[in-house]
C-alpha cells in the first residue's frame, strides 16, 4: 500500500490512517479458510460511512488501489506464497547444480565471473533497472566485492523476469554506465538461464533476491533481500 506522499489533504490523510488501521491491517491476514466476510462488510460500510466519498475516491486512486469489489477478492485470496508468514524456499538447504553458471549463455557487462568455483561463497543476485528496491543494493554488492575476499559476487539482469518481456539492452546499459557503485560482475540473462535454473526454483519471486551458496557443495544457505544478508552472509563466511 501507498505511503503518504505529504500532499494529501487533511480528509484524505485520515481516510488514508483509517483504511490503513481498519481494513488492511485487520483483514491481510485473513485469507483463505480465515477470511470473515461479515466482518469485511461492516468494516467496509463504516469505513465509506465515515469519509466523503469524493475524498475517498482521490485516496485510493492516489494509493493506486483498485474497486472496493477487486480489493476484496484480493484480500480474500491472501498473498503470494513466499509473502506469509513462517514460509521457506524449497532451495534452503539443499544443493543445487550451478553448472549452468560455467556457460557462455550470458551476455557480460562487467567483470567476469570466472573463479568463482575458487571462492567459499558465490553470492548470486537477480535484479532489473525498473525495479527501484534493486538500486538500493548495488552499494551493498559493491563493498562485499571489494571487502570480502573469500565471496564471488555475480549479478543477472533480467527486465522481463516476470513477464519474459525482452531485454532492451542499451536501456541496461545505459543505466549501469550511469552509477557509480556497480563494480561487480553483471550479466544479461536474456535466455533465462540463470532465472530458470535458481530463480524461478528458488521460488521467492521478488527482487532484488540473492542467493548464498557455498561453492564446495553447492549448498544454497540463504535467500532473501540483499538488503538483509549481512548476518547469515557472515555466518557462512564464519563456518568450517
């Protein structure tokens, strides 16, 4: 859901508080066989009771939420597997074959990711320049390439990973040329190799998403967002 952007008017900043306490937060853990349609209703006919219903049009356009009706059958149905609580990628703590990752399948934008059967740790990041939590984390690869001695840090971009749209190559390009802190082997997996050989079996179908992986065993030890890696990365890095 939307944050506020600090342009909202008073009315419509309670009608955002309001759904924000009493709608989504009550009801995104009520799906499936937990859903409570009677109580959806009421909290539903109180909510639009309560606020203008021009005001609360001009907030769930600006939230980017769709008819009370598409809402409800969203909610009802819950989020995607990898979202709810407890769950676990079916890849955490099993080998997985990274033979793959030797071919020349992929198009090379930065440094190499030969040797990386010579490192501890291959630390394999899925990303695409559309995807704004993506930039986040290029400093944070950054500094473990250059900080990290034992970690192989290898990257592949893909625009179309949930979609197959193609790859518009010089908007990649363009876009790495433009920053600075994307000093990391970085790859174009424009036939979904690496998407359908880790990512897609991974099956936590967000990004940026990376995957640590011990290159002795191939033991995949961690996914998740880069954002959150530093601990079970040192982990790794700590372990026989």
């Amino acid at each position: 859901m939307a944050t506020p952007t600090g342009r909202e008017s008073p009315e419509e900043l309670a009608a955002m508080n309001d759904f924000r306490a009493n709608i989504w937060s009550i009801f995104q853990p009520l799906y499936e066989d937990k859903w409570d349609q009677a109580r959806w209703n009421a909290a539903v006919a109180r909510f639009k009771a309560t606020h203008d219903p021009a005001v609360v049009d001009r907030f769930m356009k600006k939230a980017r939420l769709p008819t009370w009706e598409a809402l409800e059958e969203q909610m009802k149905k819950g989020p995607p597997a990898f979202l709810r609580p407890g769950w676990r990628s079916p890849l955490l703590g099993k080998r997985v074959d990274l033979s793959w990752l030797d071919s020349d399948a992929f198009e090379c934008i930065r440094p190499s990711k030969d040797g990386w059967r010579n490192k501890k740790v291959v630390l394999i990041e899925f990303w695409a320049s559309w995807c704004r939590p993506c930039h986040v984390v290029c400093g944070i690869l950054s500094r473990i390439n250059a900080t990290k001695p034992d970690v192989k840090v290898i990257t592949f971009n893909h625009e179309g990973i949930f979609n197959k749209t193609a790859i518009d190559r010089p908007i990649v390009k363009n876009f790495i040329d433009g920053r600075s802190d994307m000093n990391y082997p970085i790859y174009i997996d424009s036939h979904r190799v690496a998407v359908q050989g880790l990512f897609e079996p991974g099956q936590n179908l967000s990004i940026p998403l990376v995957f640590i992986i011990t290159t002795k065993d191939q033991i995949v030890h961690w996914v998740g967002n880069p954002e959150e890696m530093a601990a079970p990365l040192e982990k790794v890095l700590r372990s026989p």
